[in-house]
C-alpha cells in the first residue's frame, strides 16, 4: 500500500509540473489548486540548531515538508519558477521564486482556498542554505524569526520522528490533480 501510495505521489507530482507552457517562461507550471492539504500532524518545534551558514544554494524541484523549528503544518512545492506555498488545512499561496545572492525571495500573486481564488501580492525574502534533502530558511526581517528545516518528500502523510501526529484525532488528507472538498473536515 505504502509503495502504490507513493507512486501515486510521484506521478501526480509530474503531471502537476505539466503546466500551460504557453503562459509565459514557465512561471505558471503550478495552479493555486494542484495540492489539497489538510492534517492535524504537526512538525517539531525545538529550535534549528544545525542549519549550515545561510548562504544559499541551489533548489531543486520538489515538495518540501516543513519539519523543524516551527509546531506547524506547511509546505512547499517547487517547479521550474512557480512555488506553491501549501497550507495544512486546504489553503495555499502561488507565487513565483527566485535566488538573490543567498536570499531566497517568494513573491505570492494568488491565494487560494480550494477552488476560491483571490489576489496575494506579497513578497517573503529568506536567507537560505541546502544540505542533502534539507532546505533551511530563515525570514531575516525580523531578528527573533527561528531557521525552519523543510525536508524533500515523496508524501505529505508520511510520518517520521520530526513529523507526525501529537494529538488524539490524528488524520492527514492529501490531493494533487484533483478537485477537493474545503468543507471537509479532516480533523
């Protein structure tokens, strides 16, 4: 079950990097709506302690989980120049990305809650560094703001010690590809 669940993954990970290729260079290969997330799994909020020197690095296409530094369920997908920042309850961010010097600078354009879609115009700007499958960030506008480690995954319900389900109504829903039903309740 565990490998048919993540070939799933993979294929629909492929088919949602198959965007309209006519709209521009490629910033577009992500919908508002390509991931639906919902889950009462949380990741490990004990501080990053070591994150390599945020100098930036190179990202490479993917899902990343977040799992340390931050109690929170969050995602993000990359592919080509689109980012999707995904939320844990059916709520998600598109955006473009790009590498300025050792920043990392999201800019959001849309926000979306399933299907509902309207205008985000908002930029996020990380010092950034890449270990392994490990992409760590750090919103340096602010002083107190903690390094959060976000890991590549194949699955956003794959549990593992860094995250999994801290409560006793534990449920984790994901959908790529698919329409998906906000008013669900998953937990």
């Amino acid at each position: 079950m565990k490998a048919m669940t993540r070939y799933l993954v993979l294929f629909s990970m492929l088919v949602v990097g198959c965007g309209d290729s006519s709209e521009g260079d490629g910033d577009s290969a992500l919908k508002c709506d390509a991931i639906g997330w919902c889950t009462s799994w949380e990741s490990d909020q004990a501080a990053v302690t070591d994150a390599p020197a945020l100098k930036g690095g190179s990202v490479s296409d993917g899902l990343y989980r977040l799992e340390r530094g931050s109690e929170e369920s969050r995602a993000l997908l990359f592919k080509g120049k689109s980012v999707l920042k995904v939320g844990g309850s059916w709520g998600n961010d598109l955006g473009t990305w790009k590498v300025d010097g050792n920043h990392l600078v999201i800019t959001t354009t849309t926000s979306c809650y399933g299907t509902r879609e309207e205008s985000y115009d908002r930029t996020f700007r990380y010092a950034f560094a890449v270990k392994g499958d490990t992409l760590y960030l750090h919103e340096d506008e602010f002083e107190d703001m903690p390094i959060l480690a976000w890991r590549k995954v194949d699955s956003l319900c794959q549990e593992n010690a860094s995250f999994n389900c801290k409560v006793s109504n534990c449920t984790c829903k994901y959908v790529a590809n698919s329409s998906f039903d906000t008013s669900e309740r998953c937990f």
